[in-house]
C-alpha cells in the first residue's frame, strides 16, 4: 500500500498552476492513500469548488473531507472570507466512516487546527488512516504537545477492529527531535498514550536521501520557516500479524517543479506498507 502526506499550501501563491502540478505528481506517483492539510474549499451550495475533491475525481480515488471550523484567520491573510480550509484523506478503497477532531489551542494560536480520521475498506483488514496539521508557530512546542496528547487519543478511539496498525500522516510543523514527535514514538518517560508507540516511518528511508520537507530550495519557503527541516511524517503503529503494516521504504516526492511550477512550499513523503501478511514459505 503506497501512502503519502503532502501539505498542498493552501491557496497562496499561484495556486491554479500549482494544483496542476499537484495532480501530475499523484498522477506519477499513483499513492493508494493519500493524506492531505491546507485542502481549499471555495464557494457554496452547487457552487462549491473543493481541491481534494477535484484531485478525486481526476485520479478515481474516494474522498474524505474535514473542513477547519474557524477558518477566519486563514481567510485574512487571502483576504477573502469565502475560502474554506481543512484536511482531506484520498483512498483507492472506500470509507468506511470519518471523524474530525479539533484540536486544541489557546485563542491567541487558535486557527482551527484539527485532525481527520478515515476508516478505509482494506478487504480483510480496515485500515485506520489519520491526518492532521499542528500549530506552527515556532515557539509553540507545547501546544503541539498538547495537540499530539489529543491526537493519540484520538488514534486510541478508532483503532480497533482490526489487524492493521493506524497509519498517522500529516505536517506537524516540528523536528524529529522535538518533545511533540518524541511523545509519538514513546521514547520520553511515557507515550502520551500509554501502549500506544507510532512508528517514524523515515527510519526506513535511505541515508543519504534528502529529508527535509520544508526545504530552503524551494523558493516558496518563507523566511521564517528555515533552515530546512523535517516536519512532514508518516507514522505507523508496530506491524499487525505477518508484518501486515510493516514499512518497506520512504523517500522523499513532490520536491521539484513541475513545469516550471512548484507544486507547494512542502515536499511530499511517500511510503509503501505491507498490506497483506506475508505467507510462510513451504
């Protein structure tokens, strides 16, 4: 099963072009579950214009949706009240069921933040696939913290039912090293759950591989968010039965233009999961 993460950068910068660019990238990469932040919405009624959508229907994929529900931040920096945000899950298989969580936050940091669970029809084994978007301000760690605490217990709720490990995604605006990531993989004094350890999926990837997600390369990188680093993961649960889950490789994708166009300020992670239990041999 190849999954991938990518924050789509909104609706900033020269965003029609770039959509194009992001559905020849998924269109190359083929991903049968992809999970996506900074999603745009646009419009209402029959009118409604929604990326992860429009990039469903081109690709055949089903969609889940979860829209922010205090966009009013995002909408000022646009100034343009009438453009949704959120994050969106697209599965080869169908959905099961869906569920947003909101994350918390202080008011002064608070811009609707939040994550979306999608249960996907694996046959056999549903997969519980989670994507979600932190805070970003630098100096917020423990905000962070408090959001991945939410988060896990989230992941905690939903993943039963099944032999496959929950497979987490998205742009946690934080290191490898920092308190927020390190409460995932349980290596602080206790998980934020206890028992429950998400995997770094990038300790399978190559060493010499380019890592950073939000690469000072890409011109679309704000100042303020370098030097380049590694905020984008792929988490997975320790492997189900006959390795069902197991990551077999990570690399980097999504981090070139496209025609001349770079399709977002953040760099795609793609991971192939084993998604049926090996068979012993004789």
């Amino acid at each position: 099963m190849r999954v991938l993460t990518w924050n789509l950068w909104w609706r900033f910068g020269p965003w029609e072009e770039r959509r194009k660019a992001v559905l020849t990238v998924l269109r190359e990469l083929r991903p049968d579950v992809v999970g996506l932040q900074e999603v745009w919405e646009h419009g209402g009624g029959n009118r409604t214009e929604n990326l992860a959508r429009w990039l469903a229907d081109e690709l055949g994929l089903h969609c889940a949706w979860g829209p922010s529900d205090s966009p009013g931040r995002w909408q000022r920096r646009l100034g343009d009240p009438s453009v949704g945000i959120g994050n969106a899950v697209l599965s080869r298989w169908p959905v099961l069921e869906s569920e947003v969580l909101r994350l918390p936050a202080p008011e002064e940091l608070d811009d609707g933040r939040l994550a979306l669970y999608a249960r996907l029809d694996l046959p056999g084994h549903p997969v519980p696939f989670f994507t979600t978007h932190l805070a970003s301000a630098a100096h917020a760690s423990a905000v962070r913290c408090g959001q991945v605490t939410a988060l896990a217990r989230f992941v905690a709720l939903h993943r039963g039912g099944t032999d496959f490990p929950p497979v987490v995604t998205g742009d946690f605006n934080a290191r490898p090293e920092s308190d927020e990531i390190r409460l995932l993989g349980g290596s602080l004094t206790a998980p934020a759950v206890p028992g429950q350890v998400l995997l770094d999926a990038w300790e399978h990837a190559d060493p010499r591989a380019p890592s950073a997600t939000r690469d000072a390369a890409n011109p679309h990188v704000a100042a303020a968010f370098r030097p380049s680093a590694r905020v984008d993961y792929i988490r997975v649960g320790p492997p189900g039965p006959g390795g069902l889950g197991r990551v077999r490789s990570v690399r980097r994708a999504g981090d070139r233009p496209v025609d001349g166009v770079w399709p977002s300020d953040h760099a795609a992670v793609l991971a192939d999961l084993a998604d049926l239990a090996d068979t012993p041999s004789g």
